[in-house]
C-alpha cells in the first residue's frame, strides 16, 4: 500500500472510529436520561435536594438555623441555584425528581456543547470529537448527569465562562467583558462550590502570562459579586454560611479514604494516566509554542486537588472530579493535534466499560422503582416520619423527621451523646413510620446509621416488610409496647 493510500486508510479509520464513539454515547446517554426521567424514586442520595427545591417552591426558607439544632432537622449543603431553577416547575409536577434531573440533563448538552466549541478553538474537529467522547465516557460525568444534583448545571455555568475567556484574553479587554465571566463563574460557585477551580485557573494562567492587572481585575470581580451573593443569602435566611459549612467544618477527613476514592475510579484512572502521558508528548513535540494549553493544565490540578482532598470526607463521591475530567478531556484534544495516531486507542478505552455502565443503571432504577411501587402503599398520611429518601414523605403528604440523614448521623457518631434526642423520638413512636436501607445488605459507605439507633428502631418499632428484599426496611411502631398516640400527626385541611 502507497504513502498516500496508506494515510487515507488511517484517516478513514479515525473517521470511523469516532463516529462510532459518537453513536455508542448518543445510544448510551438517551437510554440513561430515559431511565432517570421515569425513575420516580432516588437514584443516589438526591432526596435532600428534592426537599430544598419542593420548601422553595411553597416559599419557605430551606436554610433556617434553627433546622440544624431542633427537630425536624434539615441541613442543605447546596448553594441554592438548582433547587431556584427547578422550584416553579415543582409547582406543576409536584414532589418528583423529573424537572432536577432534566436541568442536569440540559446541563450535560450545554456542557458537551461548550466544551467541543473550546476544543475546536484551536483542535481539529476529530480530536475535540474525541474528546467530547472521552469526557462523556468519564463514570463520574455519565452517572452525575443522570442525577437531581447541582454538579452539571454548575460546570455548564463554568464551561461558558471558559468558553467566553478564550474568546477575550488575546484581544482589547474591558471591565463589561470581565463582569460577563465573572457573573458566569460567580452563578457556578452558588451552584456549587468546587467550581471555583475554574475562575482560580483563570487567574494563574492570567498571572502566568504575565497579565497582572487582568488577574486581579478578574479575580476582584468574581470575589466581589460572590461575596455580595454570600452576605444577601446569609441576610435573607439567617442560616446560609451555617448550612453549607455545617458539614465540612465538623466532618473528619481522612487520607486513606481520599486515596481509596481515587482508586475507586478505576479504568477512569487508567485512561487519564493515558491522555496526561499523550499530552506528555504533545508538550515535547509542541509545534507552535502556543501558551494557551497552561489554562487547562491550571485547572485540571487545581480541579484535581479541591475534589481529591473533598473526596477524603465522608460520604464525598466522585461527582467532585468532574471538572478536572472537563480539563482533562480539553488536554486530550490538544494532544491530538500532534498525536492523532492514538485516537483510535483513545476511543477503544472510552467504549469498552458502557455496557457495565447500562447494565449498572437498569439495576439500580430497575431496584428502585421496585421499592417504590412496594413501599409508598404502606406509609400512613399526614404524619412525621423518618425516612432517607425524602421523596416517600413527600409523595405521602408526610413531614419527614430529618433532611439529610447522611450529614447529621455522620456527625453525631463523633458524639455519642448527640444522637439521644433521635433516639428519644424513636422510644417514644414520634414517627408513623420510619424508611431506611436494609442495614444487613448496604454496602459500607451506605450505612452510615449508629448501631444504637437501629437497636432502638427495633426494639420500639415492627419491621412490617421482613419478606421484601431489595434492600429497604419499612417499620412501624410496636403496638404492644407503648402508647401510639405519640406518633405526631399533621394537621390536615
């Protein structure tokens, strides 16, 4: 075979190659925002932010201080910027997680978009395609995309401030064009905090070139309209600043757990081993001497430290990687450039794990809407209850005893003697019926309630589902051992 024919063969072959990342993602991405969106019940831990966004929608204050110290006990560690958006369409659905989850999924596209727009900056169309495949590929981005979580509205929001910053730095600046990046990173960080990765990388790339009074213009910009932001929250609802450091300023970090987590992404570390050694070469063989591949490089370390030190909390899942994938995908584009040969490679490694990733999600919503379609007959109306997910309360008119169960038990096992009070209300039948996860099956990092508090549910409490095996037990008060009446009941109208 000729030079010639022999390049066009290649050619070819990354032409297929990508087109068939394209359309394994595509399939992959639309059979899982079905199954999200007819999901009814929580997919991972979303019931806090259901219940945030449904107390908006009836215009009630979801940061209130005294939530975090009395029953019923709430806690929301989100900014509120997702739970604002999806508020009014609440009112329509009602309590559902449809209009959190299709914001994420609209966040996925914009994202996507965005990110192939930045990479063709200056990449070719088939490496910014691959990288669009890579990052979509990523576990933390396809399983967080399907979720009522802040994670990718918040990079969306990032992604165009990225997007409008390349369009800018090089060129004439003006305060009105700084202002628009900064109202963009500042609408990310309330959406949720890790993204200040982004406008932190902007700086240092700003200092790197030696654009001093930009950096500092930039970074004044984003801090004074944050802070602002901050103290007309804090002023509004008394409890903001309280409610979104009530968690990691108590909780305890570990760094055996950070390294755990990181090594739990598995074949995500591999490939970005892979694109961070690609992008070795390009750096060598760096034809242009372009400087602008540094803005990506701050922000996947940056990116890389503020997720893999948050990761080293309890309960903190690899959603917080998300922008160092995003930063890491931009680096393969411009690797690419130099080294298109490992394309294909690059999209073999991006294909291999989707059907584990389907088959993983139609178990669990498959697991889930079982559990819905079993419990929510059971529960009683117009009562306390406790319950993990929130979503069986609120779908029942029910009053749930405590909003994010996760953060408060992880907390109180610190000190025994915080959780007496819980363990009173359940002595006493405070609640009509308590719903948790099967404690004998969860996996550890799911079950995070002391052992005192399941020994009390028991001894007060009847497990009326001892047959059903999905994985989550439904009690309700023992008749024979004291007096029901304490079970509180809502007010009816």
């Amino acid at each position: 075979m000729s030079l010639p024919n022999l390049a066009k063969f290649v050619q070819q072959l990354q032409t297929s190659a990508v087109v068939l990342g394209i359309l394994a993602i595509a399939t992959l991405y639309s059979y899982s925002f079905y199954v999200a969106l007819m999901c009814p019940a929580s997919l991972s831990y979303e019931g806090h932010v259901l219940w945030a966004t449904y107390e908006l929608a009836h215009g009630h204050n979801i940061y209130a201080l005294s939530s975090l110290y009395q029953p019923p006990w709430s806690v929301v560690i989100y900014p509120p910027l997702l739970p604002a958006l999806a508020a009014p369409f609440m009112l329509i659905t009602g309590a559902s997680y449809l209009p959190l989850r299709a914001i994420s999924i609209i966040a996925t596209v914009t994202t996507v978009f965005f990110l192939y727009r930045i990479c063709r900056n200056n990449c070719s169309k088939l490496g910014s395609a691959t990288a669009v495949v890579f990052f979509l590929s990523m576990i933390p981005v396809w399983f967080t995309s399907l979720l009522a979580k802040p994670d990718l509205l918040a990079l969306s929001l990032g992604s165009i401030a990225i997007y409008k910053f390349i369009k800018i730095w090089d060129k004439t600046e003006n305060t009105l064009s700084f202002f628009t990046i900064a109202i963009l990173c500042t609408l990310s960080c309330l959406a949720k905090q890790p993204m200040a990765a982004i406008p932190l990388a902007m700086f240092f790339f700003l200092c790197n070139q030696k654009m001093y009074s930009s950096a500092l213009k930039l970074l004044g910009l984003w801090l004074s309209l944050l802070v602002a932001s901050i103290l007309a929250l804090q002023n509004t609802t008394g409890g903001f600043i309280q409610h979104l450091t009530f968690f990691l300023s108590q909780a305890p970090w570990y760094q055996e757990r950070a390294l755990v987590a990181l090594n739990s992404l598995g074949i995500d570390v591999v490939r970005s081993a892979v694109v961070l050694l690609l992008f070795g070469f390009y750096l060598l063989r760096q034809h242009n001497g372009t400087t602008f591949e540094r803005l990506p490089i701050f922000l996947f370390f940056i990116a890389l430290i503020i997720g893999g030190y948050s990761m080293g909390f309890p309960g903190i899942s690899s959603n917080h990687m998300i922008t160092a994938c995003f930063a890491i995908s931009w680096l393969l584009a411009l690797a690419l450039n130099v080294i298109p040969q490992a394309l294909v490679l690059v999209i073999l490694l991006s294909l291999w794990t989707m059907p584990y990733a389907a088959l993983f999600l139609h178990q669990v919503a498959s697991a889930k809407t079982s559990d819905y379609l079993q419990i929510i007959p059971l529960l009683p109306k117009h009562s306390f209850v406790l319950v993990e997910d929130l979503y069986y309360a609120l779908k029942t008119d029910n009053q749930p005893a405590m909003v994010d169960c996760f953060s408060f038990l992880t907390l109180w096992r610190q000190n025994p003697t915080l959780l007496e009070p819980l363990k009173n209300q359940v002595a006493k039948h405070a609640y009509a019926a308590i719903v948790i996860p099967d404690q004998k099956n969860s996996n550890l990092e799911c079950n995070f309630w002391p052992p005192s508090i399941i020994e009390q549910i028991h001894t007060t409490y009847t497990l009326i589902n001892p047959n059903y095996n999905n994985g989550t037990w439904v009690f309700y008060p023992k008749t024979n051992s004291a007096d029901t009446s304490n079970c509180r009941k809502l007010p009816t109208n």
